[in-house]
C-alpha cells in the first residue's frame, strides 16, 4: 500500500480495524476457542495475539515519537517508508512467521477482552497522531524481530499490516467451521 500521509496511514488504519472488528466481535465462544487441524491457535487466541502486537507498537511509537520530539525537528508533511521496509513487507507475505515469545496468547482472553485491549491501543495511537503529523520521526528507530530496524511511521504501517494479515488468517479459520 502506498502512504503519503500520515493521515493517509491513519485511514489505512482505521479501515482494517473496523473490518478486524467487524469479523472477530459476533464470533461465538465456541468457535472461536477451537483450534482447528493444522493450527496453532484459536481465533480467540490469534485476536489475543493482535491485541498484545498492538498494544506494544503503540508503545514503541510513543517512544520514538518522545524522542522525535525532544530532536524538535518538525515533519514536511511527507511520510517517508524505507525500501527495506517495502522488500520485508512482500516477503513476509508469503511466509509463516513464528511470533516471539512475548506475545504468544495465554489463552485465557476472551475476544471481547482482546477487543478492549485494542480499543485502548486505539485511543494510544490517537493520542500519538499530532506528533506523528508534527515531529521527523525518521532519525529513531526501534528494532522488529523481521523487518529490523524500523521507524515510528514504519511501525504505525505494521501495525495495520499484521492486523490485516490476521484478519485474513481469521477468515480462512471461519471458512473452516
């Protein structure tokens, strides 16, 4: 997908989350604790499993974004996003990733608790967007276990590319029941 703006990364955002949200919240507790042959995890877990990602990148935007901050270097208006950035995006398309530990599910979050947790990243992420639209974020970055080191735009972009990876892993889970 192509940004130019970090408004246009926010819209991005904002269409997956309502779509993710749209799928996982009517999902009866039976269906989505069952771990069908194959998987790993449950929907109840993978929804577990975005809500703890999510929760963790907006933290690391906040950071990066504090530090951008402090540079007091003023953003163009321009979003700007790595070629490597891009490159990994396409690879890790095709592929399975194993999560890191940190954020494997524990399996004992409801969907609507995972959809709570989400909805308060929402809010952090919100919060974020001024300093996101006013501060260069390109001079600090924070290293993923995938893409490398990548900055707060960079990360606020995968925050919205593993939910719609996810929700695309839902999706064939539904087709399954």
């Amino acid at each position: 997908m192509s940004y130019q703006t970090v408004a246009d990364i926010y819209e991005g955002n904002e269409k997956i989350r309502q779509k993710f949200e749209a799928v996982v919240a009517p999902l009866a507790a039976e269906h989505a604790g069952r771990v069908f042959e194959g998987e790993k995890w449950s929907i109840a877990e993978i929804v577990e499993h975005v809500s703890m990602v999510e929760d963790g990148t907006s933290r690391i935007c906040a950071k990066l974004l504090a530090k951008a901050e402090a540079d007091g270097t003023e953003a163009d208006g321009r979003v700007e996003i790595s070629p490597a950035f891009f490159t990994k995006s396409d690879e890790i398309a095709a592929i399975k990733i194993e999560a890191p530990e940190r954020v494997h599910p524990s399996a004992g979050s409801t969907i609507a608790q995972s959809l709570e947790r989400m909805k308060d990243s929402h809010e952090r992420f919100e919060a974020l967007r001024p300093a996101f639209e006013k501060f260069d974020c390109r001079n600090h970055t924070f290293p993923h276990p995938f893409f490398g080191d990548i900055t707060a735009v960079e990360w606020l972009v995968l925050a919205g590319g593993h939910k719609a990876r996810h929700l695309r892993q839902i999706k064939r889970l539904i087709d399954k029941m």
